[in-house]
C-alpha cells in the first residue's frame, strides 16, 4: 500500500492554489523582470516562488501527477523567467548548472529525506520525532533473527 497525502481528496482547491502561486508570481514579476537586475530577480523568485513550493515540503509526495506537472510548469517559468530562456527553450541544464536547483521530481525525496533526518537528530518538533523511529525499535522487529546478529 502507498502512502498517500491527507490533500489528495482535494485536488482542486490544490489546484487553484498552483494556479495562484503562478499567477502571482508570474503577472507581478514579469512586467518588471526586465528592469531589475539578475540577484534581485533570483530573489524574488525565490521569494514568491520556490518558497511556496518548498513550504509544505512532503504534501507534494503522493499527489496526482496533475497536480505535480502543474508545480513543475511554475518551477520552469520561473527558471524561464530568471534566465531569459525562450518559450521552447529547455530550462533543466540552466536550473542546474545555474541556479544549483533540483527538479521536482528529485526536490520531494530531498525534503522528505530532510525532514526524516530532523526527525532522527531531533531537530524537529516533537509531533514529528513521535512519528520517526528507527526501525531497531519497533516491536516485530526485535523478534527477527538478523536483529539479533551483530556486524563485524
């Protein structure tokens, strides 16, 4: 069974809500991208953008693949946007070798990944240490033969 996030019954308002995210980002920054100057406009992308995408970290994982094309269309506006890349230009060597950012499809396991190892290092609250525990202490574990082994 996969996991599947709490906002996955609610594909349109999470719709609505990427489709906001670009509105915003991309009507307000567009008409005065090119009057500012690069770092500044890196800024405010990240400001308006890459924030919001990042925000909730693990609630991407598990959505529709709707949904996660439609994050990914605003992630590479904004790349577009930033570079001055065309229309059809591909943006994913730019995103990389430019902006140091990962693509969507690699941006949730990192924070998901991320969040597990605040858990671990109990860096995070503590709802969410509550929720993390290594695999050693769980119950039916313990009564497995390999637990009991020891690595040399």
């Amino acid at each position: 069974m996969t996991w599947a996030s709490p906002l996955t019954k609610n594909f349109s308002s999470l719709s609505k809500h990427v489709n906001l995210i670009y509105r915003s980002f991309y009507c307000r920054l567009r008409v005065v991208s090119r009057s500012l100057a690069h770092d500044i406009l890196v800024v405010l992308v990240h400001a308006f953008v890459t924030s919001r995408i990042d925000h909730c970290c693990s609630i991407p994982a598990g959505l529709p693949l709707g949904v996660l094309v439609q994050l990914d269309r605003v992630l590479c506006s904004a790349v577009r946007l930033i570079g001055r890349i065309p229309k059809f230009g591909s943006v994913s060597a730019y995103m990389r070798d430019v902006l140091h950012w990962l693509p969507l499809a690699q941006r949730i396991p990192y924070w998901v990944a991320a969040l597990v190892s605040r858990c671990i290092l109990g860096c995070a609250p503590s709802y969410l240490r509550d929720l993390c525990r290594s695999v050693s202490d769980v119950v039916a574990r313990r009564a497995l033969r390999s637990a009991t082994m020891v690595n040399f």
